[in-house]
C-alpha cells in the first residue's frame, strides 16, 4: 500500500480500488478518516476564499472612485459574477457547506478585506460589515 504521505493521488486511487473490491482488510481506516477531513477543510477554506474575493470586490466597487473604478469595473463585476457562480455550484455539489455561511465568518472575513483594500486604494469602507449573504450572493 501507497503511504498517504508520500504520494497522496496514488493513495487515493489504490484506496478507492480496494474499496471498490471488497479488501477492506489493505485499507488504513485512520487515514481514510483522516483524507475526509483533509478534503472537508478544503471545502470549507474554498468556500472562505470566494466569499473573500467577493467581499474584497463588492468593496472595490463601492468604496473606489476615479481612475481606478473606471479602469477595472468590469473585471471586478466579471469577478463577482465567477465566484458567486462557483459557490452555487459547490452549494450544489455539497448543500451542508451553506451552513458555514454564518454570520461571525462575515464578520471575520469582512474585517480582513476590509484592511486589504483600504490599504491599497486609500478608501475608509464601514467597520461594520455593511452586506448580508443575500446581497453578495445574489
């Protein structure tokens, strides 16, 4: 058996094969425990960077003015319109993850982009996070 380790994707295919084959007794079952929770942190972060990226432009768009609106606008509505897509589909795919959509991730995510961009364009959004889910999600 493939150490998880040393080459994950081989584990992964020889895993599932035993599986598949019934020789449950060549499966390590920590590490298969273990693989599931690597895989539902990963969705759990991939969630978090897209509502990210869709805080950090809703921001862009509201807070920025001047040449720089007028220069990336469109990729910044192009952008939010790709996230949002992406969401929707891993909301598809797995509909418990629409549960870590609380409202202390907003908070907590709202915060750090909300310094992210008042650093980089010299704007002063709200402390306070001014969407809800229904307004960057929409």
């Amino acid at each position: 058996m493939v150490n998880k380790e040393l080459d994950r994707y081989e584990w992964m295919r020889e895993t599932a094969q035993h599986l598949r084959s019934g020789e449950l007794s060549e499966i390590d079952p920590v590490a298969v425990a273990d693989w599931f929770d690597e895989v539902s942190g990963s969705d759990r972060r991939e969630v978090t960077s897209r509502l990210r990226r869709i805080i950090e432009h809703r921001l862009k768009l509201d807070y920025v003015t001047g040449p720089d609106l007028d220069r990336n606008r469109r990729g910044w509505d192009v952008t939010i319109i790709e996230q949002t897509g992406q969401l929707e589909s891993i909301f598809e795919e797995s509909p418990s993850l629409r549960r870590q959509l609380t409202e202390e991730l907003l908070e907590k995510t709202y915060a750090s982009v909300r310094r992210s961009v008042a650093k980089a364009y010299e704007v002063k959004p709200p402390e306070a996070c001014p969407y809800t889910y229904a307004d960057l999600l929409a």
